[in-house]
C-alpha cells in the first residue's frame, strides 16, 4: 500500500490531582481516499506528543512503515504528508467511552 497522507488525531485528559496527561488517538493513513485506513490507539499515558511517538510505533508493529527515525523525519523522506492535531481538556470517562464505542462498532 503507497501511503500518501497520515493523520494523527489524539484526544487528551489532564488528570489534576496526580498530574499526570493521557490520551487516545486515531491514525488515518490516506485519508478520504478509497484505500483508506483507520488504526485506533485507546486510552493510555503520555503526555505532549507522545502520541505521536505512539502512533509511529503502532504503524511500526503493523508494518506500515519501517522506521526508527522520527515519523516527520520520515515523512518528509518519502514524500508523504503529516499533520497532526490533538485536542485538550476531555475527561478520562469520555475518552473511555471512546474507545468502547469504536470496539462495538468492530464487533
């Protein structure tokens, strides 16, 4: 499969009390185009952009890439467009039911 775009879109909880930033993601490789491909990356921690450390090693494990530089680094090697987003303040119940809802639509 020719990767032409790849998207990464994370959404983020700030736990207060313990200082601590988690978040889930997807990843959209081709975006809006027939071969088009979503990968889910559910609840975990990181904060910043790890997300997108995280998203460049799940596109590793499922061989969509080969790469141990960083994912920008290659992107712009192989002509491929990047953008990333991530949105903040959600809170750790919503991101959850986020994850259980895209698995019962995969059931």
């Amino acid at each position: 499969m020719k990767i032409e775009t790849i998207d990464i879109l994370a959404n983020e909880y700030f736990d207060k009390v313990n200082g601590n930033s988690y978040f889930n993601a997807n990843i959209y490789l081709n975006y809006d185009s027939p071969n088009s491909v979503k990968i889910h990356i559910p609840f975990e921690y990181g904060y910043n952009n790890q997300y997108i450390q995280t998203a460049t090693n799940k596109l590793n494990e499922l061989k969509y890439i080969n790469t141990a530089e960083p994912l920008w680094w290659y992107c712009r090697e192989n002509n491929i467009a990047l953008r990333t987003n991530k949105q903040e303040g959600f809170k750790q119940r919503e991101l959850k039911q986020q994850d259980k809802d895209l698995i019962a639509l995969t059931l």
